[in-house]
C-alpha cells in the first residue's frame, strides 16, 4: 500500500488486529529486515510496516533531510493513517527518528522500543559510519533474513547496488543526508520521552555502541535496557525468537487496549 506524506509516496504494509504498533526500519534496509518483529507481534496486534522515505519502494528525497525532517515525516505518518498514541519501535535511524518526534513533542506514544538506536553523535570518523551504513549494515542484515523469495529478490536488488563502492555510488540526496544526521545530537531531547521505554541492544554493535544505549537508559525517565551479549548493530535478528518473547512481555499489558 501506499500514502501520500509530505509530497513522498511512502510504501507500508499492515498485518494483524489490535493496538496499533508501528515499526520503522534502519539506514539502507527496508521494512523486510523489521518483518521478523511483525511476525511476532501481528497474533496481538495491528502491526504497520513502513518504508522509511529515501528508502525501499518509498520515494526518495529531492533534497537532503535532516533529523527534524524524519520526525517530521513520522509525525504526519502517525496523522494520516489516523493512528493515536501508538506503539512506535525503531532500529538505528529509525530509532533516531522515533525520538526526535517524540523528544519534539510531535507524537505521544503509548510506549517506546528502541534497537540499536542511532542518535548519539559517533566518535569514530565520517568515512568509518559511511562504510558502516552503507555496506555492513545493509549486507549483514540481509543474510539474517529468511531466504523466501521477496527476501531473495531484494537481496539480489541491494546487492547488486551496495558492493565495493557503495558510499560513492550511493544517491547524494542520501550520502547529504547522512553526513548531516551523523552530526546532529538527540541527547537533549531524551528526557522529554516519557513513555516507557524499551531499549535492545548488542554489546558488540560497532555502528551505535553499547555505550549509547546505557547513556539514553540514563537520560530517558522510564527506560529499561536488554543486552544481548556479542550481539551487533542487529543483534535483534541475531536474537529474533527472544527479542519477540521480550517485546511480547513489554506489551503484554496493551493486548486488550482500545485505542
């Protein structure tokens, strides 16, 4: 399916009934690496999947986006598909931009997951996160998926687009864009999350390190954290079948609720 956001046409899908959870992707993936999560929330819930603008079968910028624009986005998301205080989860960027919009004040979601969340201004250079996001991150990822044939097919897609020079063949609307939100810092907006919040970690995660996580369980008011120890930057694909026990029992107590 497809909405109209901004002047975007995003790409989303929905499975299951019940409270609303919406989940968004990381860099250079698309919803297929967060279709694991659904699997094992859709039997309680009514799970939407989105293509993050830029990226999958969603358009891609004219122009490149900052953090504010991605809260942006998700904030109107969250509008048009006339969805209230929903169950927002993240990994990496899609976690940076759960928390710009919640931090801004732009969502108030019933509870909060964040994976492997980018958001914390790295300490390694430019050039190390570029080969980061744009080589490891969609790769590894995707040799974790199941290898059905929609898997399959975008692998082969991706594939055939990341390879040794990925970052410089990569759109520039894209590569703009993420030296821009490498340099933008969510620490101060992490109080303003009062939700509860869930964060999932891997200890061996080199893209967002460990460090970020136990620093945003810090700063957020009601956050408890989950390590999964030699877990990477996707130690929740690493770690599916727990990960979905683990969010099932966050969200035991939203099963029944109405919106």
């Amino acid at each position: 399916m497809q909405i109209k956001v901004k002047d975007w046409n995003i790409n989303y899908e929905v499975c299951g009934q019940g409270y609303p959870v919406i989940i968004l992707h990381g860099w250079l993936t698309d919803l297929e690496t967060m279709r694991p999560i659904a699997e094992g929330l859709k039997a309680n819930f009514k799970v939407y999947l989105i293509d993050v603008v830029g990226f999958g079968k969603s358009d891609l910028p004219e122009h490149p986006l900052t953090s504010n624009d991605f809260g942006d986005f998700l904030a109107e998301l969250v509008e048009k598909l006339e969805v209230k205080n929903p169950i927002l989860i993240g990994h990496s960027n899609g976690g940076r931009t759960i928390i710009n919009a919640v931090g801004r004040g732009l969502i108030s979601p019933r509870k909060v997951v964040l994976i492997d969340s980018a958001g914390i201004v790295p300490k390694h250079s430019m050039n190390y996160y570029a080969k980061i996001g744009f080589v490891k991150c969609g790769k590894f990822a995707l040799n974790l998926l199941p290898n059905v044939s929609v898997v399959k097919d975008f692998k082969e897609k991706l594939l055939n687009s990341v390879g040794s020079s990925d970052y410089k063949a990569s759109p520039v609307v894209l590569k703009e864009t993420m030296k821009t939100i490498l340099n933008e810092d969510v620490k101060p907006l992490l109080p303003n999350i009062k939700a509860p919040t869930l964060l999932i970690w891997g200890t061996n995660d080199e893209a967002t390190p460990l460090s970020d996580g136990l620093l945003m369980e810090k700063l957020i008011p009601d956050a408890g954290l989950v390590k999964y120890v030699g877990g990477s930057h996707f130690a929740y694909l690493e770690n599916i079948q727990n990960v979905n026990v683990v969010l099932n029992e966050f969200f035991k107590n939203d099963i029944q609720v109405e919106k």
